[in-house]
C-alpha cells in the first residue's frame, strides 16, 4: 500500500512536471516570506532548558531575588601590588560605570566605601591584634613620611631607624625587611627593569594578620543583545578598551580579565561565528563532491540541490510555525535535514539512472525507481521521524524542538523528493548514462561481502555484544565547563578563579525566608564536612566587634598624631633630596660595618644604591 502510494505521486509528478513545479514554487515563496517575516533565534543558553524544571525555579527565584547577578561579566584585576590592584579597580569600576551604553549595573563586590571604612573588622580578633601592632611598629618609619611625603622623607625615615640601630635601642635585623625591599625595588628601577613597591606589604607582618589582596572583583551587568551570535561582546570589549585608555596592563603591573557566564557564552559561539563562512562553503562543496559521484550528472545534481532548498526554505517556516523560536540546538535540523535530504536524492537518482542505463525512458525510469524505493524510503523516513519524536519527551527544550523540527523536516525531505524531485528531472531531461554509476573498482569488495555476507554479520553481532558488555567501563563528564574551549580567555580566566579559595565560582546558592532561618541554615551547612565555608547576611555584620574597636581605638590613640602631623614639611628641592640620599647612605655604610650577615648585606647595598640615586 505505501508503494502504491508513492508510486502514484510519482507519476503525477511525471505526467504534471509543470504543475507540481508552479504549486513547489508557490510553497517555497510563502515559505520564504513567512520565515524573513518571522524569523526569531535565541543565543540564551538558559532557553534550552524548561523553566519549569525544580532548578530552574530555584535559579529564577535567586535572579528575582538578586537581579545584579544575573547576566553578569566578572572582571578580574590583578595587581602586582596591593596598591596597584586597588586604584586600577576603582578606576576602571568608575569608568564603567559612567559607561551607561554598554552597562546597567556595576558594583564592587570586595571593595568599595564600605570595605574601605569597615573592612579590617572582617579579619578575627588576632589578625587585627597583628594588624595594628605592625602598623605601631612601623611608627619610626611612619612619621617622617606622612610629614614629607618624599624621597627626602623617606630617606629620613631609614635614617630615623638607622639611628636607632646605632644607639643600641633597635638591632638591624629589625629594621631589615624595609631595607631590603627597598633595595630590591630601587636596584631594578636602576636597571631598567620593571620594579614594584608596597607600603602595605612592608608594614604586614609577614604569615601574621590580615593578607593584602593582590585580586579584586568588578560585577558589570552589560546590556546584551540577544540577537546576536554574542550578546555580550560589545560590552565586554568596552571593559578591554577602558582598561587600554586607562593603561592597565602588564607594562603597568595590572592585569585586567573577564570572565562569567556573559562571556563564557560569548567564547563558545566566537568560534562559530568566525569560521561559519569557511564552514558553509566546505559543507557545500563536500555534499556537491558527494552528489557528484553518486549520480554522475551535473542536471541530477542540480534537481536534487534545488529540492533540498525548497525543503530547507519549508522546513525553516514549519519550524517556526510549531516552535515559535530557534535555539542554539534547534537550529542544527538545518545540517540534518540537508544530510537526509541528499541521502532520499541519492537513492532515487541512483536508481532512476540505473533503470535509465537499462533504456527507460526518463518518465518510465523514475517511476519504476518509485516502484522500487517507495516502501524502501518510506519506511526509513518514518523510523528516522520516530528517533526525532524520542526527543520529545525531556525538560531540555533545545533537544525537543531540535526533535519537532527535524520530524517534520523528514516527512518534508520525503514528500519532495517524490514530487519535486521526479518533476525537475523529467523538465531537465538528464541524458542516460553511458555506463553503470558508481566504482568498478569496488566490486570485488562487493563479490567478497556477499560470499562472506554471514561470517561478516557474526562479526558484527560479537562486536555488539563486546561492546554492550564494555558500557560499565564508560564514563560521563557532568562538568559542563569541560565542553568549552580551555585556552579561551574567559575560561582561562575561570579556570584560575577556580583556586581561588576566597573567590572560587565553586558555590551553592540557597534562598531562605528570613534572615535568621538563613542563619541558621548556614550554621547547619558550616558543619557539614563538604562544605567548606557558609555564608549569609549575617557574615556582613563582623563578630567580636567590641573588641577589635577596642584594638583600633588604641591603635588610633598612637599613630593618629603620627600619620596625621599638624605641619607637612615643604616640598624638598634636588638639593636637599641628593644631601638626604647621600646622608643615609653614609649612615646604612657604618651600619653595615658593624654588622654581620644578610642585615648587613643589604643595608650596604640600599647604601650604594643611595649614592648612585644622589
């Protein structure tokens, strides 16, 4: 019955070549106007799974709660300097902001007037403790520099603590750490070489208190165009061209990164946007070299060409119709529907040139080619639509709408190619062919599968049952960020943020009704031995506070005379900068005469380094 079937269009398509032309016409051009009319396609990696999945839910009401995470790039500056870290972040976070074409929102998360003003209570009662006693021993150094807020005053500070170490109330071991990391920053300088200084880290005392951070964290909300390949990139070049204006880049000891799921997205689809050219052609030219060799004949080649566009044009406009809107995996019935479509081509135009080589006329060649393939094609048409209906049943909306379009594709590709197809060859007339198609070289291959067609079956059968018994062996990958490309900036990016302990993406977010359920929750989670810390809302309000004030106050109590003097020197002139330089560095000189070991060492050097900077 299906053969009668297929036969029977067949041969209206024979007798009415003209008709089914003009009526396959008349659905590619609906077609084509229907789908430019309504053409909708999402890069929203979201899209492709239901919202109406129990994680979904959870994720739409963290966004809902939260909205300034959403849609997030993750600026990552790093520093080779606290201090450069600092202003290179503030920086940049105000140039984006004041950027309001490529950006809603931009925030500091680890930085920012508050941290600025409340930060060192975040750090435990002891590191403050350590904190502040480092700053308090660092006095002597101190004073002359917020004084005179020079090189003369720096000089003098040295010289206040090389006093010290000459009276006998300091030991030059003590004082060893500023002397050597000055040297060590002023000795490259004199070289020419990169050199970088921190006033943080040489009053921090070393393993003790709280660590300076070389990495801070800018949160933007670029303003992202869905309908392009990379919503994001406009934004994200912004950040990379206000980092070039702003000079911070490696010459400057900055490094500026982005990363988040903005331009991870983005780098996942750069790819493709960038060879679908070269892509396209190769695809054309391998499906033209393949239709070549099938059938011999450049009038079949061009039949079945012009049949898988007018599907391609049909299929796009059904696929529209029934789903509304492609996505980044709908959109792959276009590789599908071509390879099938070329396959239903080469099987009739095989066939009908082989019925052709034997004397057929072309209108008696195709319809017994229909005679012969009808149920063939049918039967594998509909067992290939039934595997895309298996993709219906799942919450990952790209693969059930990739199965929708795909299904309908396939009864397309079948139903033209038993009309359109058989229509354009009888208006084309292909001349018979001179010999049979395909290889002669091949056919002892052929002679050689059939005399051995059961031993070869077998082989297969043992080669199905070796590898069903091998599937426990096989393992799944989960990790979604194994599927990106490794080496592209924004995962490279992540990749590093993954050993991060502070600042690691590695989290879990948990909604709660009310703060002190959210505690407690954290409490609960806190003890758990895979969870290696848990944060709420009350982590923003610092424990132990009254004594840590009770640190600060008295650290405040002895350095505020210190760092805020009443008078500030006047600027020094080079004649009194080279007498400072060259004073000191007599001084570090008879230091380091009387002393002995690495403290000495480096105090002759940071004296000689003196008298070259004089």
């Amino acid at each position: 019955m299906i053969a009668a079937q297929v036969l029977r269009l067949v041969a209206v398509s024979v007798r009415r070549p003209l008709v089914v032309l003009l009526l396959c016409l008349a659905l590619f051009a609906i077609a084509i106007a229907y789908a430019a009319g309504n053409f909708a396609m999402t890069t929203d990696t979201a899209a492709l799974i239901s919202p109406k999945v129990d994680w979904r839910r959870d994720e739409k009401a963290v966004e809902t709660a939260f909205p300034q995470l959403t849609d997030a790039v993750l600026v990552i500056v790093d520093g080779r300097t606290p201090e450069l870290a600092e202003a290179a972040t503030a920086k940049l976070a105000e140039r984006l902001e004041h950027d309001r074409a490529h950006f809603r929102l931009v925030r500091r998360p680890d930085g920012g007037a508050f941290f600025d003003r409340e930060g060192l209570l975040f750090g435990s009662v002891a590191e403050v403790r350590s904190a502040t006693a480092a700053l308090i021993e660092a006095q002597p150094l101190l004073g002359p520099v917020a004084s005179d807020p020079s090189l003369r005053g720096v000089a003098r500070a040295l010289s206040t603590a090389l006093t010290g170490v000459e009276n006998g109330s300091a030991s030059l071991v003590q004082i060893d750490r500023p002397i050597r990391t000055m040297g060590d920053a002023l000795g490259r300088s004199a070289h020419g070489e990169p050199a970088y200084f921190s006033w943080q880290q040489l009053f921090a005392e070393p393993g003790k208190g709280l660590a300076q951070p070389l990495r801070r964290l800018i949160l933007a909300q670029p303003k992202l165009d869905h309908g392009s390949l990379q919503p994001g990139k406009a934004g994200v070049d912004a950040i990379a061209g206000h980092a070039a204006v702003l000079d911070l880049d490696a010459t400057h000891g900055v490094s500026v990164r982005a990363t988040g799921e903005v331009p991870l997205a983005d780098e996942e689809l750069a790819s493709l946007e960038e060879n679908i050219g070269l892509v396209g052609v190769v695809m054309a030219a391998a499906m033209l070299l393949t239709l070549w060799f099938a059938v011999r004949s450049a009038k079949i080649v061009a039949a079945i060409v012009l049949t898988i566009l007018t599907g391609l044009a049909i299929t796009t406009a059904a696929g529209l119709l029934a789903v509304g809107e492609l996505n980044l995996i709908s959109v792959a019935f276009i590789p599908l529907f071509v390879g099938l479509g070329v396959d239903f081509g080469i099987q009739i135009s095989v066939r009908f040139s082989a019925e052709r080589a034997e004397g057929a006329s072309t209108p008696d060649a195709l319809e017994r080619a229909a005679g012969a393939l009808g149920a063939p094609l049918t039967l594998a048409a509909g067992a290939v639509f039934l595997g895309f209906g298996a993709f219906l049943p799942t919450d990952y909306v790209g693969i059930s709408e990739l199965g929708i379009i795909a299904g309908l594709g396939m009864a397309i590709a079948l139903a033209l190619s038993i009309t359109l197809l058989p229509a354009l060859l009888v208006m084309l007339r292909p001349g018979a062919p001179r010999r049979e198609v395909g290889f002669s070289a091949a056919a002892p291959a052929d002679r050689w599968l059939a005399r051995h067609r059961h031993a070869v079956l077998w082989a297969f059968a043992a080669s199905m049952l070796v590898s069903i018994a091998l599937l426990p062996l096989v393992r799944f990958d989960f990790n979604p960020l194994h599927l990106r490309d490794p080496d592209g900036p924004a995962m490279r990016a992540l990749a590093d943020l993954t050993h991060d302990p502070l600042r690691t993406p590695n989290t879990i977010n948990l909604l709660a009704p009310n703060a002190d359920k959210a505690k407690a929750l954290a409490a609960r989670l806190a003890a758990i031995p895979e969870v290696a810390q848990a944060i709420s809302i009350d982590s923003f309000v610092p424990a132990d506070q009254s004594a840590k004030l009770a640190e600060i106050g008295d650290a405040s109590l002895l350095l505020d005379p210190t760092i805020n003097p009443f008078d500030l020197t006047p600027p020094p002139s080079d004649g009194d900068t080279i007498a400072a330089l060259k004073a000191t560095a007599a001084q570090l000189r008879r230091v380091a005469a009387s002393g002995q070991g690495s403290a000495a060492a480096d105090a002759y050097r940071l004296g000689l380094i003196f008298d070259r900077l004089a």
